[in-house]
C-alpha cells in the first residue's frame, strides 16, 4: 500500500469510493489482475485500521467466510472472538408455536458465524494494507464523477480530478455517486429503528439464535462467544427512546423474558446503539464505465441478516469479472463485463431483497389478519420440510 500523492496526469485502473469492507474486500481481491487501485475514503486513515466499536455483530454465511479466507481476511480475525450460530428459533407474537433450524439438517457443523462489525472492518483494511497495487487516499470525499466512452473521472473535495478506466463505488446505501451518475433507487423507509447492544448471560446460550416477532417490536438474541449475546431490537422511530432511555435493568429483564429466561439473568454490558431502518436497491449496478457493489447497489433490512454477505458476493463476483475479462486480453471496463456482474447479483439480491420486505411488513403489522398469516406461515413453514431446507439453504449459502 502507498499513499495517494497528486501528480499530473495521474491515472488509475480502478478508482473504489468507500473504503468499508465491500471496497475493501474489492480492492483486495483485484490482486494479480495488473490493476492499479485507488481507494477514496472521507475518513481518515486511523478510523479505518483501528475502527470503532459501533454496536454491530454480523451473522457470517458459510460462503462469506470462504470468501473472507481466500481474501486473507479470515485468518486476520482473532478466532477466539468468532462465535457460531448452530440453531435458530423463529418465533411470532404470544403463540407457542416456533420455527427451528439447526445445522445438523444442513449438514454443516453450524448455521453461521458472529463477528462484530469492528473485527470485520479491521481485518479488511489489515489484508489489504500491505499490497503494493493498492493505493488510499483518505479524508477526501469525492464531488462528481463523470464517465464517458472513452475515461471516466473523479473529482475531489479539494478540486483534485482524477482519470481512471472504471469507477467502482461502495459508498453507502446513500451512495452520492450513484445520484450522481443518474442511477434510480428503490427505497422503503420501514419508519423504525434498530437499537443494538450486548448482554451477559447467567447460562449458557449453546449457540442457539433466537428472533421474536412481537406486535410492537421485533427482538433478536444471537449467540457470541462464551456467554456474551448480540441483542437487536427494531421497534417503531417514534418508540426507539423508551427503549434507549430505559433503566439498564428494565431492558435486561424485557430481554430475558422474551426468551422465557432460558439464559437466566441477562445484563447489559455495553452502551445502546441505534441506526435508521431503511432499505435500498440500485436499479441497475453498472453504467457506463461505473459500478455499484455493497449497500451501494443494495441495502438490506437487518431482519435476515444477510446485508454485508451479498455486499461481499458483489464485491467478489465483480472482481471475478473483472479478471476473467484480463485473462481473455478484454477491456475490463466494457459495458459487456459490467452488465454481466449486474445480472448475476441482481439474480442473488433481489429475490432476498424483496422477500425480506414482504417478511418485515407482514411481521411488524398488527392487523388481525397479519396475525394469522404470520402463524399460519410458521406452521407451514415447521411441517413441510422441503421449505425449511430451503430456508437453510438461504440461511448458510455454503456455496459462491
């Protein structure tokens, strides 16, 4: 890695806007392709090798983890502060009746992994430091980009401008580039708020995730490592302070209850962070010499956690495309090459995308009649086999 110093003229292969862990991941896996690689960050440069905690625990599919190893992410992650996810339970309201998945159905030795959101960032950054293809340039925020047949431009917060063959940007579900290329988004605003923090338990939580969908809000309790928890809680914006407000030991005892206090007392351990809940999906990834990966091309509703895994498959399909089109002696940044990475995510995110839609609206609604559907697609779901594989399937994705 090097650092970013004008000079005239200066030209890039690629030029990444975001240095989160989809551009990061994609900077990273361009490695041996011949590319040159520019990464633009507003932030600056220690706020990316030794971020924050910010309250996120992310639940790792089986393919995301192969993607993380052959990136050298992996093997960066303290492996004592990964946690497993062998078992989930879905339940709905006051009823009795709970959807359940375990690993031993999938064949795997779990359904999916715990790292906090922090880990992730920091192993990102680390794996990617040390290539000499890489450049960053941070503390900057770009301005316009400009693409046309023949360059495509970035131009910078202090007036710099820079040409580059393609422009790649993972700058947030917001994502300002993405406007600015002229690129329609689908957005629904869910009028809620995710509230994340972490709690001790007395017992063990064997590994067992536990998502309940209450009439007023929706309380997730995944397992970390040793007797730690991740509690997600996404309830109505209007609402979010009662929660945020509330004694340490009121919430604690309303999260212990939820799991009809299997964990034993639970405690609160850590200070409460909340995030808007709002989804997007890009119309189309790629323009004209410009491509969207992560929350850029897609921003998902934490509900089913699979946000950051189709942020990383984006990042890892389109730096596959990329490379093929080098091996075969094509232009990496023709329009054939980008379209291709489009529909091959669109495949894999807009089926989940819009599912999880559906889930969260029929499951936050209190209408009778969303009641009884909710039960009735629990039963369904509980005694048709061939659906709850299905959704082990989506659940884990074990292949990329």
């Amino acid at each position: 890695m090097s650092f970013f110093v004008m000079e005239k003229d200066m030209t890039y292969d690629v030029v990444v806007i975001g240095a989160g862990p989809a551009g990061l991941s994609f900077a990273k896996a361009l490695k041996g392709s011949g590319l040159k690689v520019l990464v633009i960050e507003q932030n600056q440069e220690q706020d990316i090798q030794s971020p924050a905690y910010d309250g996120r625990e992310i639940a790792l599919t089986h393919s995301s983890r192969t993607i993380m190893q052959a990136l050298g992410q992996w093997d960066t992650i303290d492996q004592q502060n990964i946690g497993f996810i062998k078992e989930a339970k879905v339940s709905s309201g006051n009823a009795p009746l709970t959807l359940d998945f375990n690993s031993q159905d999938s064949g795997l030795d779990c359904l999916g992994f715990m790292v906090s959101n922090q880990n992730i960032r920091h192993a990102c950054f680390a794996a990617v430091e040390p290539d000499e293809h890489v450049d960053f340039c941070f503390g900057q925020s770009v301005q316009s980009v400009k693409t046309s047949d023949n360059m495509a431009q970035v131009t910078l917060s202090d007036e710099q401008t820079l040409s580059t063959q393609l422009v790649v940007a993972a700058d947030s579900r917001f994502s300002q580039s993405r406007r600015q290329m002229g690129i329609s988004t689908d957005m629904v605003d869910f009028g809620r708020t995710c509230i994340v923090f972490t709690m001790t338990t007395e017992k063990p939580h064997n590994h067992v995730a536990h998502e309940m969908f209450r009439y007023d809000k929706t309380i997730a309790v995944l397992p970390l490592v040793d007797n730690q928890v991740s509690v997600v809680i996404t309830i109505a914006s209007d609402k979010a302070d009662d929660i945020i407000q509330a004694p340490a030991l009121a919430l604690a005892a309303e999260i212990s209850q939820s799991v009809d206090h299997q964990l034993g007392v639970m405690t609160v351990n850590s200070e409460l962070y909340s995030y808007p809940l709002v989804a997007t999906m890009a119309s189309q990834y790629s323009a004209k010499r410009f491509a969207l990966i992560g929350d850029a091309a897609v921003g998902m509703h934490p509900v089913t956690a699979h946000g950051f895994n189709l942020g990383l498959s984006s990042a890892w399909q389109l730096a596959k495309g990329i490379k093929k089109a080098r091996q075969d002696n094509q232009p990496f940044y023709q329009d054939r090459v980008l379209r291709r990475y489009h529909h091959s995510h669109k495949r894999q995110s807009v089926p989940i995308y819009k599912g999880t839609n559906v889930v969260v609206k029929l499951f936050t609604k209190n209408q009778l009649w969303a009641k009884a559907a909710r039960h009735a697609v629990l039963k369904v779901s509980k005694h048709v086999k061939p659906i709850s594989q299905f959704i082990t399937k989506q659940l884990t994705q074990e292949q990329i």
